[in-house]
C-alpha cells in the first residue's frame, strides 16, 4: 500500500507530465507556424523584408529609428520609431490580424510590443503576424517599433505606460522550441537543494501553480536559471554589497591587496585543504588569506582588504557550505584597542546591511516575492548589541531552551546554539545583527590575542579578543586582535599542540621575527552567507554565481 | 684560472662581506647601549617611565597629545604636542647629549626625530637618548613629541619643514638587531630574478653603492620587501590600475561577477592545467573565466567583468610568466559589430594608463627612481593605432629586422616578432600601446567568431573579429568575438578537431542550444603584467604581491 504523502505526490507527478505535455505541444504550434511563415517569399508577403532569422541587423533599421534599452524608454519616446533589443517572452495570439508578446531586458524590465496587421505603409502582413507570434520564448530579438501609449495600464510589464507597436522583428538568436527550464519555472522557489543525481520531483504540490524545479535542474539549465527575475535581483544584491564593503573601507585608508590561491603547506590546519600535484611537488589551496592579510600588515601595508575566492575541502552538504566561497577580509594596524577592529567591522556591515536597504529595495521585493522571510532587524545606531560570550552563554542558559540550560562559558557554540541564542537574542533586543566578543581561547586558533586582563571563565580558561559576527542567528564573520609578538605566538602554537618548525608556521612565525610587526587584528566575512542570510535565502548556493559542493563542479 | 669577472664579483662579494660585518658591529653595539639603558632604575632615572619596550600604548601618552599620522602632519601642528606611530629608521648619535633619526609610515612618508637630553620638563635622560638611538631599526615605535620647524629643510625625509622632539619613545614590536634585509638593500633593483635554490650573489657590483639582492632573498625577507618604498609605490599603482578597470566599466553599465576557480573540465585545452583530487572525482583549476563571461551573457547579465585569479601549469621560468596571476576580464553583448568590444577595451586601458600618469605621478617616479626606464608613450586621442594582423605583419617585413623578412599573414606571431614589431611601431607612430586586429583563425581558438565578409589571408585562411593589445611590445590583452550560434560553434569545434562530446565542451555547447545567445565579445587583460610593463619593470613578478612560479609557493 503506498502512503498518502507518495500518492499526492504522484498526482502532483502526473499533473506536471500534463502540463509538460501540453507545452509540449504548443511549441510544436508554434513551430508549425513558423514554418510556414518561413515558407513565404517576398512575392507572396510584402512585409517579407521586415521579420525573419537574422545573423546581425546590419542594415535592417529605419535611419531615423532610435536604439533604446527598455530601461530607457519613457514619454519622450512616444510616436517615435525606436529599435529594441531583448528577450521575448509570453506570445499570445489575439486574432490572425494580432498578436501580443513581452520585450524582457536589463534584469527584469519588460515592455509590451503589439503586432497588428497593416496593410498601410508600414506594411505587417497576416503572415508576419503569425511568425512574429511563433518566436520561441527566449529568443533574442530586435525590433524596430512606433512607441504608443496603451489603452490602460499594462500591469504584467514593468513598463507600463507605454506599448510598441511592432513594424520590424528579426530573431537575432532562436531559443529551442522546448526550453529546458522556462522562465516562470525559474522564477519559482527551489524545492529541492540537494546535489545529489538521483532523480528528484520538479513539483512541489502545494505552493506552487506553476511547478517548480530543484537545485540541479537550475544549475543543468543555467542560462535560464541566471535570466530569472529572482537571480537577478540577488546577483545585483550581492554585487551592492561587495561595492559597499569596498567603499567603506576605501574612504577609512583600507587598501585592496589580493593573496595567493595557490600555496605551498596546509598552514591553518590541514584536515579540509585541497592539495594538488605542483611540478613534482604538492601544492595547497587557499583556506583564507589570514597569514597574507598579516604578511601585508607586517609588510607596512597598514591596513588592506581583500575580496577573493576561498577553499574548504569539507565534505559537508548542507545548505550553508560551499567547497569555493568569496571572502571578504580585512586586516589594520590596532593604535590602542582590539575594539578599533570589531568597531570598523561592525560599521562596514551595518554599512552594507543599511546601503541595500536603501540601494536595492526593487531587488529585494523581487527576492522576497518569491523566497518570504521576515524583515532583517537592524540595530538602532548607538544600540549595536555586543554581548560578551560568557554573557550570550548566561543569555542562553537562562532564557534559551532548556536543552542549553547546562551550557560552560569555557566551551565553542554549536550550530544549535547558536540558533537558539539567536531566537533569544532577535525577541529581546530586535535585531537580527549581533555580536558574539570574547571567544574562550579553547575556541579559538593560535594566533588569537588573549585578553589583555588575564580574564578567565569557567574552569580557568582565559578569553580572547576575538569575536564573532551573527546575521539571523547564523554566523558571517570571525576576527579579533592577532598576536603580533614572536615569542608570544610561539609559545601559542605550542600551546595548541602545533609544531613552530612545521611547514608554513615556520615561515609565518619567521615573518614575525624579521621585523617589528605592530598589533593588528581584522576579520573574515562570508559574502555568500552575507546576502544569503540577510535576505532569508533557503540555501547560500542561490547567493552563489556558480555554487561549488563536494557534489558539483559544473557548470 | 679565473676570468676577470669571476675575480671582479669575488671582489664585490668579499667588500659585501666587510660591510655586513660592520653592521653586525655597529648592530652589536646598539644591543649593548640598549641593555645597558634597560638596567637604569627609575631611581638612576628619572625620565625611565618615558621609554622602553611596552606591549601596549595605554596610558603612557598625555592627555593633550594629538594621535597624528605623518602624511597629515602640518603647519597647524608646530608647537604642539603630538603621538606618532611609525617604523623607525637611520638612527645616527650626534653626541651623548643628542640623536637622530626618521620616523616613515604610509608606503614612504618620512619625518625627522629628536631625542636630546634635557633636565627639565619634560625630563629626557642622557640613557634615554642612548636607549633611543639604540632601537633597532624597523622597530615600531610610538613617540611623543613637540612638532618643531627645524632649523633648515630636512633633505631626507618627505615631511621636510617640520621635525619632532622626542619626550616620549616606547618600543611596541622590535625588530631583531640584525635584519634579514635592511631596507635600503631592499630598495635597489633587484638583481636576479631566477627562482633556482642555487646560491646566488646579492651583489651588484657595477651600479649600487648599497648591496642589491636577488627576487629569492628579497621573497625570503617578504616584510622587508613589502616595506621598500618601490615596492609600496607599485602596490598602489596597481590599486590603482584596479580601481580605474572598475570604474569606468561601471559607468558603462557593467556588472561585476565572479567566476569559479575550481571547474569540472579543463575546458580550455587541457595542456597547461592545473589538476587535483576532488571527493574521488577530479577538478581542475580555471586557466580564464572566458566560459563563465559566456554564461553570464547567455544567462542576461548584459555586459559583465571580473577581477581574479587565473592559472597556468605551465613550467615557464620567465619575467613574463607565473602560475597564478589577477585577470581583469570583460564580456558584452554586440549591437552592431564587434568594434563596440574592442573601443571599450582600448578606452578602459587608455583610461587605465591616463588615469595612473595623473594619479599616481609620485609613485610613479619612486619607481623609476630605482628602475629607471623611457616613458610609456599614448597615442594622442583619436589616433590610436590598430592594424591589423596583415597589416602589422606587412610593417614587419618591409621595416622591421632582416629576419623577420618572410613572416607570413596566417601564421601567429612569436615573441621575437611581437618584440620587433613594438619598435616599429613605437619608432613610427610614437606610441607604446597599439591593437592588432583581424587575428587569422589559425592563431584564435574555436570561439573566435570568423570575420563576416569571409575575408582570407596568406593561404586562404580566413580572419577572426578577434585582436590583442600591446604595450611596450608585449601583448597585455586578448579579445574578440565569439560565435553565439551553435551550430557554427559545434563546426568551429569540430574543424579545430575537438570532440563536441568531450568533458566542459558538450556543457559549453549545450548552454547556447539551450536558450537565444545575443551576439557577444569581450578581451582578458593581464593585471601583473599591465602594471609591470607600463612601469618598464623587468619582470612581472615585481608587480605581483606574492609572485607564483613553478619554483616557488611561499611565502
């Protein structure tokens, strides 16, 4: 007997096959259609010189037809020719005599073309009509149209108060007649994220009218998946944030400097590094640019930030790993604190938290309009919740659930935790940003500074000035003060069990030895996890360009 | 016997011999004054709590004391007491009485230090001035000083109409007393650019009074290196070179995105790749981004850049060549003809080059101040140079050397020819940055889109809307446009003979079948390598902040 959860999703299954099949069937009408347009000579069509496949539009267009992106076009335009370029999306036939489609360009900016039968100059034949309507959904066309203004309204198109009336269209590059993935298909929340290639359901039954794929029909389809409004939004997101990172840190003297991939020991530890045969020798990838950042410092560079790929052999599939992420790292001389670190830190991501806001709220709407999730709650400025972490253990043990009522002030977060803290953290100063400071140095690598006070919690462990960041109770950020002393590092490295003469942390170490380096302290932020979390995303993988796991490395 | 010029370098070797020796001394000395001052009690002396080794700055400065940086230092400054924290330099002792020496901070920024003995307020010991000018040098010290205007201009150093009496010098990081590399060994040219382990002389006998040393000793000594004001100055030129690429791509609506490192097929002919293990499968690292720029543009991004690392496993152990080098790639879709790739990328370098003559005038000259070389000469705006591969290769054999009398139009060129070709052109047109268009598809690879009026060359080969760029007769950037049609790419494929079924070709392919590619082109512009032979640097690996090779990963 199958379980009623396999029976609605093998409904769902068949309801899909339905609709496949019915689409199916209208691209073959189309292609139909096609066809016979093609068929026409210039004899038979007058208007045979105005559509068609088209390699280039040299020499198509009227002289005095202007060329405008959709973005663009606004009153100034009306009952004037332009010449479009754009995807094509959404025909429908309305009678032999007319057809209506959409003009999709510039992310998610559509306007809406009419092809209208004439028999006046500019001549568009019933033929034309037809062929103009069988384009396949995808293609990239360029048409030359008189811009109107339209009766009402068009409130499918993001251009609404204008319509082009369609004298010219040629298709400069066919879509196939069965798209892979269409664009409302794309558009549709992931169901599945898993990369494994054992077939999944492309349905999610209950939400959706129009199916829905999983991560791996995105990726497979991936032209489609990057055209879809939502990927958009969150590639221009993810772009704002990365200019905003940059722009703070510019304005405060930060210098942009890029570390190496490619290096030659597994220097922070070496269970999850990549290694690869290098000219008879074994070189390593990067896991985080941590000791170039220090080199640079120590180098007199003062203060740098880099924004560059990462490396994590970690064999985790979850939706908050990736095997190649972008860091976004800085490192700076200290003057008097560890907080001059922690402060620039929490101003660059306030910064950036605050600048989408502002810069992509069009983006944003278009992510949550597919992916809901609450408001990212932001500190009020002056009211930035920094907790020590013996204070967000107490937080948790006595407000938190009472799984975590036995938690030490002297022992690492789990994920868990770190939920559960955030829940507790989100209800009782509303904010989803928050700060995690003196990390127990048991949690913390060697070349953590400890504090300054010789302060200790729970069984005598001393804290560190180290700290993390939190964006929905998920982390985003480690840094904290360094330890510039060579004598102090060493005695660190022994301490933590690691041998100074080993490759990589002798060169590290001898760096320190060479010259005065100054204190200095910086952080590493994940900018995948960055937007992910801050818009609610179900997986950093949508956040990503082309998401890495232990399972894909394609396309 | 020996020949004169093994004679002439053992000389050179034994006089770099005598003069480390001294500064061995001179450095032994300096310890000895040091732990000497170090013995004074406070009872001895009275200034004791206004010097020494301090971990930290907390409150060992005055209330009243301005925290200053050097460039910032000025006129308003005199009289005043103020904090600064620098490397400190060039120490020399007048008397027991009086010291000197220069403070630098920010790349090469330089200010004179005074410390004199004083017996009253501010108190200033004979052993403090002793202890003072003791500091080893590329210590990091914090001062507090009086800001004076010295008695005549201070030759030495940058900030020139102002000097500092010393009251106050702690140590926060000390170097050792005998550096690995001073800093004025670090700034000479460097003298050797091979990687070989094999010992090789430090000296430059014919040019430097000081000792120059070689790239290995120079890597060797990373935090030196980096500190040497040509090496800070080229570090911001290539910020620069960053920012410029950036901004004025920015402003021409492109969108920046990363494209991965780690990729499932070496794509792009598999020769020079780098390969690892990969969770029991195998990946390879990305030798061009040129594949994901198409992605972009088939997934509707429109006009894209990126700025990241590349890599080649090529054991080419040249001043041109490294294994892992910055990208500055760009990719856009085509309205008309693919001249709209090309203008945008001459006008992003032009931009580039002009930018840095105006911005970096400074930098600029401290670079050629140790690697002197001829001005990089522009081409006057609206006479750019572009020929085309015939064309270029016709000025070769009528005016270029002898050898090169027969050099053929459907046949790549060499390197010698390029080389040849740069005096040309630079004797001819006066310039130093010139494109040559119209590649025959015998030297592009499969994606270069052939010429539409099917044009031929030599043979009958046909040319490429493709094109390189050079600057001082070295190719900086690769460009074109690529095909977008699938069916003429999988006959591009097949006629370069590669299977269309192989591993990353058939996912390649199948991202153009898959949707409606509008027309696209774009160019690859080596960052290491722009900053490198603009400056007239001889070799790349100056211009990279931590060069790869095949022999050598670290640090």
């Amino acid at each position: 007997m199958e379980d009623p959860a396999a029976t609605t999703s093998k409904k769902a299954a068949k309801k899909a096959e339905a609709k496949a099949k019915k689409e199916a069937q209208k691209a073959e009408r189309a292609a139909q259609l096609a066809a016979a347009a093609a068929k026409a000579t210039l004899e038979d069509d007058p208007a045979a010189d105005r559509y068609g496949d088209r390699p280039s539009t040299t020499g198509l267009f009227s002289d005095d037809a202007e060329e405008v992106e959709i973005p663009s076009l606004d009153e100034s335009h009306i009952d004037k020719t332009v010449i479009v370029r754009a995807w094509l999306q959404n025909s429908r036939v309305q009678s032999a005599k007319m057809g209506f489609f959409e003009l999709r360009k510039s992310g998610n900016w559509s306007v809406q073309g009419i092809v209208m039968a004439s028999e006046q100059e500019p001549i568009v034949s019933r033929r034309m009509v037809k062929w103009v309507v069988g384009i396949n959904p995808e293609s990239f066309v360029a048409v030359e149209a008189k811009v109107k203004r339209p009766l009402e309204p068009i409130k499918a198109c993001r251009v609404q108060g204008l319509e082009l009336h369609i004298t010219k269209c040629y298709v400069l590059a066919s879509a196939p007649s069965m798209l892979g993935m269409t664009l409302a298909v794309a558009n549709q929340p992931i169901v599945n994220f898993s990369d494994e290639k054992a077939p999944v359901s492309d349905v999610q039954p209950d939400k959706a009218t129009v199916p829905a794929a999983s991560m791996l029909t995105h990726l497979d389809n991936i032209a489609m998946h990057k055209r879809s409004p939502v990927q958009q939004a969150i590639a221009d997101i993810r772009i704002e944030v990365k200019k905003l990172f940059r722009s703070y840190l510019e304005d405060r003297g930060f210098k942009e400097f890029e570390p190496p991939c490619l290096i030659g020991a597994a220097s922070e530890g070496g269970g999850n590094v990549f290694r690869l045969p290098y000219f008879g020798e074994e070189a390593f990838l990067a896991q985080s640019p941590q000791f170039y950042k220090q080199f640079e410092i120590a180098g007199g560079r003062e203060r740098v930030f880099s924004i560059g790929p990462v490396f994590r052999a970690e064999n985790s599939n979850t939706a908050r790993h990736m095997t190649e992420f972008t860091g976004l790292d800085i490192e700076m001389e200290i003057k008097q604190s560890y907080t001059e670190v922690r402060d620039v830190l929490e101003g660059v991501l306030l910064h950036i938290f605050r600048g989408i806001q502002d810069r992509c709220a069009d983006a944003i709407a278009t992510v949550k309009a597919v992916y809901p999730s609450e408001p990212f709650l932001l500190p009020e400025p002056g009211k930035e919740v920094r907790l020590t972490f013996a204070e967000a253990q107490k937080l948790l043990r006595e407000e938190g659930p009472s799984e975590f009522a036995n938690v030490r002030d002297d022992e690492d977060m789990s994920t868990p935790q770190e939920k559960a803290l955030g829940e507790v953290v989100r209800s009782k100063f509303n904010t989803d940003f928050y700060v995690i400071d003196k990390f127990p140095e048991t949690a913390r690598p060697f070349y953590a500074k400890i504090d300054d006070t010789a302060a200790t919690v729970g069984d005598g462990v001393r804290v560190t000035n180290a700290f993390d960041f939190f964006a929905r109770n998920q982390e985003i950020l480690s840094g904290g003060q360094r330890i510039n002393d060579p004598v102090e590092l060493e005695a660190r490295i022994r301490a933590k069990g690691v041998d100074p003469e080993s490759a990589g942390i002798k060169e590290y170490l001898a760096v320190f030895r060479s010259v005065g380096v100054p204190a200095h302290g910086g952080g590493g932020i994940g900018l995948d996890r960055v937007v992910a979390w801050y818009l609610g995303l179900p997986s950093v993988h949508l956040a990503a360009y082309y998401p890495r796991t232990p399972k894909r490395l394609s396309p």
